[in-house]
C-alpha cells in the first residue's frame, strides 16, 4: 500500500526534534512549533474518530516533541543554555 503525498508530509513534520536543535530558538519560533504540531495532534485525532488512524505512534512523537519545545521555551525565559 501507497503513502498518500499527504501522510508522508506528515510523518516528516513529526519527526523527533532534537534538544540540540532547538535549544536556540527564539520564543517566536518555539510558539510557532507548538501550535503547529498541536494542530496536527488535533486533525489525527479527528481521523482518529471518523475512520481509524493507522500511525498511533505519532501521537505520542508529537506529545514529547511539544514537551521538548516547551522546556527550551521555558530555559531560555531563564536564561540557561
């Protein structure tokens, strides 16, 4: 069976993020990655009810990756690095 264009966009964008990577981003752009992948939890949830979602493992790369993004945010307001 074919990925569809859609779910390998996806499966890009909820790929594991990297403390070194992020740990040097401003607040802006941790915002921005937040509701983005926020946004994606909520439309995989809604597939999710209406016709099954065959990539559950993505919920929970999302879940920590927003967890990641939020403890950079948060070190940063700090000051650490």
């Amino acid at each position: 069976m074919r990925k569809s264009e859609k779910d390998k966009r996806k499966e890009e964008r909820m790929q594991n993020l990297e403390w070194k990577d992020i740990k040097d981003w401003d607040n802006k752009k941790v915002d921005a990655k937040v509701i983005e992948i926020r946004r994606e939890l909520f439309d995989m949830r809604m597939q999710k009810v209406a016709a099954g979602y065959d990539k559950p493992h993505l919920f929970k790369i999302g879940k920590k990756n927003i967890a990641k993004l939020l403890t950079a945010k948060n070190s940063n307001a700090k000051g650490d690095k």
